[in-house]
C-alpha cells in the first residue's frame, strides 16, 4: 500500500472511530425537524471584467501577462437540492460558462481573477461542476438552525456531529475555507488570496474533483479528511478515476472566542501522490541533451506534500481579520492549482454598517507568494508552469499583491463590485511589471 494511501486509510479510521464513540441517540440520528427544507432551487450569475495596465515588459515567454489587455467571464449556476432520506440531501449543480481569463488565465501565479478557469471558450457551454450527497449525523439532541443556502437545505443539525461528503464537488468547498476571503464572486478575486496559495488541492482545469470527505465536529473541535482524484497529468481537463492517482488531506479546526468575539484557526496538510517531475531533473536533462526543458520528459509517480494555517477572527460586529500561512515541496512541479511554493496572506474585511450601508463591503488583503531556488533555476531554463513561464527568470523575486474591492448592494439579490489589484513583480519577475489590474464585478443569487 502506498504512503497516500495508508495516510487516507488513516484519515477514514480515525473519523469512523470517533463517531461511533460518539454518543448517538436514535432518535437524534433519523428525525427530522418538522420545519427541515425538503426541496431547494437557488442560483447565481456571475460577470467580470478585467483589465491590465501598461507595465514594463522588455521580454516574454508563453505564460507572460501581457500589458494593456483586457478578458471578461460569465457564469450561472442553478442549484437543485433534495431531502433524500433522515439526515440526507442530494445536490445537482448545472453550470453554464464563457470566457477568459486575462492571457487565458496566465502570467501571473496569485492569479487576479477567481472567476477565470485554465479552460475558456468563446461561446457558453454547460457543464456539471458538482453532484454529491451529504449525509450528517446528529450525535446529540441539542439542535441549532442552518440556513437555507446554495448546496445546504435549511433545518437544523446538532453542534457535535458527523457529515460524510461523497460524489462531486470542489475540495475547497470543505477544506480551507474562510468566511471572509472564499468566494470571488463575493469578495477578493485574486486566487492566493480565497485560498491559501500553496494549497495544490485536487481538481480539474475548472477546479472540481470526484472523492468522499468526512467531517468529525466535536466542541469547539472539528476535524476533516478527505480522498480525491486527481487529474490525469497535472493541470488536467479529465480527472483519473479510481484514485490511481489521489490526494489525501487532513484539516484540524479549532473555534475560540477572543473578548467574545469569535474566531477560528484551522491546520490543513495536503499529500498529492501521482506523476510528476522533478523541476532539477528536467534542467539537468536539458542541459545535457541540449534541448528545450521539458517536464513531461521526466514526469514518474511520486509525491508533492504541503500545508497551511488559516485564520479568521472577528474584531467588531462588522470587522473581520483573516490571514494565511503556506508552504509546499518546491523541488516538484505544481500538480493542480498554481506555481506557488510558499505564501502568507493577511487583510481586513469590513461591513458598511458606519455608513448606513449594512449590505455592502470593503476588503484589503496583501499577499506574498515565493518558488524556490530549483522552481526558479526551472523558470529560468525556459520551463514552465502551470501559470507562469517568461522564457527566462534571470532577477527572479516574490510576487507581492495588494488587492481592494467594495462591493456596493443593488436591490438586495445583486451586488455590482469593483476591485483593485496591484501586482508587483508578476510570475516572480523583477524585470517586469509593476501591473495594475483594475475589474468590475456584477453577482446575483437567489
């Protein structure tokens, strides 16, 4: 068996284990509350439009941003949610997409846009980014209310409890979330800011994988595990079935109340086991042959392993803080998310209460992506990357972001959003940019 996979095996055994330990009433497994949603339809639009700057670019390779560009995306979701069985809902997610992202979504590792997936097209086309069931089990009969939202049916559930996760979804819909900084088509954009950076998580090109996670919460406590497929070679438009190639991920969570203002800080460790290269050996291999670096050329079956912190923590009724702290193995090359081998991310979200604007928001984050010294011998060799790749890095340097949104509330449904980001250093390039890429955001749901 492999490592991965005895660390899944693990991961399910633990979780099992805890909560059949767990006291469970009968009676708190299989009622349901009278009031509990039995049938659900939401949905959303999406549109962004993007623009960069003029910046200095005296060269660039194929993975290059390019100045005074301009992309646009559009989105809309239904979201169809039933009551299956006590305990038990099933949702069907169908999606219709257009668009590109700035350079087709290249050029710059803390990507600006969250709406943009490594796959565009020009005409909309339908796809079915999720279809999973949830089942939770109550392991006591204290009851809290859940809302009515996209993908959850309203009711209620007890605060110690188990949620199993099967089928169709994103990795990120469970695992490193962050009530301020998630979501781009509410809040920040950019990628290494609504996920940590160096979280190489599981997925397709359109950020979606096929696995089964379980969820212990326990008191203040909560922890998760997961198993996923990943793609079929990094950066895949198919996934590989079966988990023949898969990530394991384990998260530990821990609520806390600071001067009554609550709080959360969640550990999350990532091991992704499928073929990848070597960023040293395809140098090598180049340099020895005389070739183009290629990294396909040395791709074997292997792991690349990574972790991060996260932080959310309110400081008033309508101020919140949020941070991130990643790192991930820099000697392999980026499987699924993006060329980030280490991260810290940090900002303020605030709500328009001050200004008699209760539904709006403004956000602030800065952001510090790094790669190590053999991603940046790798780039410099002319290799590339999932997103980056100028044909040369000779001043290589961190990619610093600072990005600003206010999102303005319009009819209560929408909101129309426009963001600010400022890139310094882009794909880690000293010789080019500072970039400024400016949007604007209009989302509705119901």
């Amino acid at each position: 068996m492999s490592r991965g996979k005895a660390l899944a095996g693990a991961i399910t055994l633990v979780l099992s284990g805890a909560a059949l330990l767990s006291p469970l009433p009968a009676a708190a497994a299989t009622t349901e509350e009278p009031s509990a949603e039995s049938f659900a339809i939401h949905g959303q639009f999406t549109y962004v439009e993007q623009e960069t700057s003029a910046f200095t670019a005296p060269y660039a390779g194929p993975n290059s941003l390019s100045p005074d560009r301009g992309a646009e995306t559009v989105d809309v979701t239904l979201y169809l949610g039933a009551r299956l069985w006590p305990g038990a809902e099933g949702w069907f997610n169908g999606e219709i997409d257009q668009g590109f992202g700035l350079d087709g979504t290249l050029g710059v590792a803390g990507f600006p846009s969250g709406e943009a997936y490594k796959i565009g097209k020009h005409q909309p086309y339908l796809r079915l980014p999720r279809l999973f069931v949830r089942q939770t089990l109550n392991l006591n009969d204290t009851r809290q209310s859940v809302d009515a939202a996209a993908n959850q049916l309203g009711g209620s559930r007890s605060a110690n409890r188990v949620v199993i996760t099967v089928g169709k979804f994103s990795v990120t819909d469970l695992f490193d979330t962050n009530q301020y900084v998630h979501d781009p088509r509410s809040d920040f954009l950019n990628w290494a800011a609504v996920d940590a950076g160096t979280f190489d998580y599981a997925a397709d090109a359109w950020g979606y994988t096929v696995g089964a996670a379980l969820e212990w919460y326990q008191g203040a406590w909560t922890l998760r595990g997961g198993l996923f497929d990943l793609s079929t070679v990094p950066n895949s438009v198919h996934l590989d079935p079966g988990f023949h190639e898969f990530q394991s991920i384990l998260e530990l969570e821990r609520r806390h109340e600071i001067a009554a203002l609550p709080g959360r800080v969640s550990l999350t460790v990532f091991d992704s086991r499928g073929r990848m290269g070597l960023l040293s050996d395809a140098v090598q291999r180049a340099e020895s042959a005389a070739t183009a670096v290629d990294i396909t050329a040395v791709r074997k079956y292997r792991s690349r392993v990574g972790a991060s912190l996260n932080l959310e923590q309110q400081l008033a009724t309508d101020l919140g803080l949020f941070a991130r702290l990643g790192k991930a193995a820099g000697n392999v090359e980026a499987y699924e998310f993006t060329d980030i081998d280490r991260t810290v991310s940090a900002g303020l979200s605030l709500q328009g209460t001050r200004w008699h604007r209760a539904d709006d928001t403004l956000g602030l984050a800065a952001i510090d992506n790094g790669i190590s010294a053999a991603r940046e011998r790798y780039l410099n060799a002319g290799g590339l990357g999932i997103l980056v790749g100028d044909g040369r890095l000779p001043h290589p340097g961190p990619e610093q972001i600072i990005e600003t949104y206010y999102s303005l509330s319009v009819l209560g449904a929408a909101h129309l959003s426009v963001d600010y980001q400022w890139i310094n250093h882009p794909a880690y390039n000293r010789d080019r940019g500072p970039v400024s890429v400016v949007a604007v955001r209009l989302h509705a749901q119901f």
